[in-house]
C-alpha cells in the first residue's frame, strides 16, 4: 500500500485530495498535515512514499520542508501544490529537486497522473538501490588481516577524492575489488564504472575501444561510436592490465589524464570528458619502463596513491573467513544449504601454496562443495582439492 501524505494549510483543498485519492485508488493510504512544521514532523516519524505540499503556507513555507525533506530523506517525491500566483515559485521547486507540481483547484486527471509517476519513480529508486546493495555485494572486501585492513582503510582516505589511483598485485589477488570500493563509497557514485581489461583488447583496437572513433576511420568502423572515456563521463573508468596498453593508446591516455580531453580515431575535434581514472596491474611498472615498455610520465600521472594488493599466502588468518563466504554464496548460486567446513579442513587450506590467490581458493571451495560430503573435512580436502 502506498503512503501519501498530504501538506496543506486550507482545510476544504485537502479534502478534495484526499476524497480523490481515497476514491481513485483503494491501496492509496492518506495522511494529512496542516501546515509545513506539522508535516516536516511527520515525514521525520513516518515513511512515506510521496508527499504533496502546498507552497503558500503559515509558519513554515513548502520551498523549505522540500528543502529539509531533501536533506533527510531525498528518495521521496515531492509534488508541489501551487495557487495562481505561485507559478514562478512552483517552476523554482523543480530546481530545488521536486518532482512536479499542480495547480489550485486541483485537475482530476493531472493529479492522478502525477501521483502515479511519482509513485513509479519512488519505486525505481527503491529497486535500483536494492540492485546496488547487490552488485557492492559482489565487490565486498572479505577480511580483516593487517594487509586488507590497510586498504580498507586507504579506501576511506582516498575513495572521496578525485585522486587517481594504482592498483597493484599478483592475478586472482581481487584487484577490481578495490576499484569498485573506490567507485562505490565516491562522490561519483551515482554515475557508472566503466571497466577496460587491456589485455584481452588487440593493441590495434585499443584506442578506438578506449576513445571512440568516427565513420570510415578504418575498414570496419561503419558509423560513429563513443569510447569508454565518453561512457564513464562523470564516473569512474577502470583500465585493468594497463601495464599491456601499446605506447600510442599510452601516449592518448596520458593527454586525457593532463587536459581531460579525448578525441575519436579519425577525427580532430577534442571532446571534454570528467573522468576519475583507476588503473591496475600485475606487472612491475618500473621494470616496464627501464625496458621501454611503459611511459614513465604516464606511471606517474596513474600513481597518485598507490595500493598494492596482497597474495593470499600473505594474509592467511583471512581463508576462513573467504572460505566460509565462497561457501555460502555458491549455496545462494546453487539454490541448495551451505555446507559447512571442519576445523580440520580449515586449517588445511590454510597451509596450502595459493600460488592462484583467491581466483583459485573459490574454485577449490565450489569443487569441494560440488564433490565433499555435507560437512566438508580434512579427508575431502586431500582428495579434491589437490592440484
């Protein structure tokens, strides 16, 4: 049932609105208020779905609750109620982030739409939070050995920034869990994140992947396309690998870090793009430069804070701890109970060569859940989990 709440001084206009929402709809809950400090007080207590407020009012005007409103709770929608001569002040509120606004008397129609698109907008924003609760599920860091608690804590100083950021370490180490942190506790992130895996781009494809390219640039470029730089503007863009970029994809890179300027494959007109960069790789970047693989002015641009990402051999107290959330996401993936791992079994995984890092610790988990008995022991992990 949703939950309306209506603001508004004159008694005889809030009766009309709530006859026609009472009667229009019989899973339209309505609560009234009759003036903004009474209504603001509500709206602290109660969740509503939707608030429609009068603009003109004593004590406390509708400009300023939809103002405190979008401080404590943004995520619902605000319908401002207009007389004939507020209509300058109504077109204000849109500004001040109000969803609509209708007029004195109220029109039947329009208020009934505009309730019902405000109601199917607060959903969205329900849904999608829901979504990102599950997609930074994903990316949840797991632990809390030193080694992971110092990049919790960089993640916190540096995620609010704009500064770029160098991720380094061995593959399977969760380097695109950081930069999803990064993005996700960002001022930036409302706005996506952009992933580029480098090493599985053709250097001959990078740039137009990267940057875009316009019609006939080159044989297979049959009309114009945005890059990755143009799709991540406002956000995040991560370049995975970047230690295997090309030197002129490298060179391109480097011009959009210093001037936040792009230009398609093709063309020569330069387009502006605000973008925060995050980098990783798991190559060791100044050997790549002494050997002349690597732009040294570009390592130093990309490595503003640097994190390096342990290998799982460094922070073992941790494989319990992975072990146990592998276990209990591959049970949600399967649709079956999470089985349980013995101590002894534990402590044998602890002591293994996890030359694979956590890509491999989660293979082997899935393995032995597929393979093991209901609770998993020492004796399942010496027969499955060998390599």
């Amino acid at each position: 049932m949703s939950k309306i709440l209506i603001i508004e001084d004159e008694a005889s206009i809030r009766r009309v609105l709530v006859k026609i929402l009472s009667e229009e709809n019989d899973t339209y809950k309505v609560d009234e208020a009759e003036d903004g400090i009474q209504g603001l007080e509500k709206i602290k207590s109660e969740d509503y779905d939707l608030v429609l407020c009068d603009i003109k009012m004593p004590k406390m005007d509708g400009e300023e609750v939809l103002q405190e409103v979008k401080k404590i709770k943004p995520e619902i929608p605000m319908v401002m109620i207009s007389g004939h001569g507020d209509l300058e002040t109504a077109v204000n509120t849109m500004r001040l982030g109000a969803f609509d606004y209708i007029s004195k008397p109220p029109d039947l129609n329009r208020l009934l739409n505009t309730v019902r698109n405000a109601l199917d907008k607060k959903q969205l924003v329900v849904e999608n939070k829901i979504l990102k609760k599950k997609v930074s599920k994903n990316y949840e860091m797991i632990g809390n050995s030193q080694p992971i608690l110092h990049i919790k804590e960089l993640i916190e100083k540096v995620a609010q920034t704009d500064a770029r950021v160098l991720i380094t370490g061995p593959n399977g180490t969760g380097k695109e869990l950081v930069a999803h942190q990064l993005h996700e506790k960002s001022n930036r992130s409302s706005q996506p994140i952009i992933e580029v895996n480098c090493a599985a781009i053709p250097s001959e494809l990078i740039e137009s992947e990267l940057f875009g390219h316009v019609k006939g640039a080159f044989t297979s470029a049959v009309k114009d396309r945005a890059g990755k730089f143009e799709a991540a503007d406002g956000g995040t863009i991560f370049l995975d690998e970047i230690g295997d970029m090309s030197l002129p994809a490298q060179a391109k890179v480097l011009r959009a870090l210093q001037e936040n300027l792009i230009q398609r494959v093709g063309a020569d007109k330069d387009i502006k793009v605000n973008v925060r960069v995050i980098a990783a790789t798991n190559k060791d970047l100044k050997k790549e430069i002494a050997e002349g693989r690597f732009r040294e002015d570009l390592y130093h641009r990309l490595a503003v804070i640097l994190i390096k990402v342990p290998a799982l051999n460094d922070r073992r107290d941790d494989i319990p701890l992975l072990i146990n959330h592998f276990a209990q996401k591959i049970a949600e993936e399967q649709g079956s109970a999470s089985k349980i791992f013995s101590e002894g079994a534990l402590k044998l995984l602890q002591e293994y060569d996890w030359t694979g890092n956590i890509r491999e610790l989660r293979n082997v988990v899935e393995r032995l859940i597929i393979l093991g008995a209901n609770e998993i022991s020492e004796n399942d992990v010496k027969l499955f989990a060998s390599k």
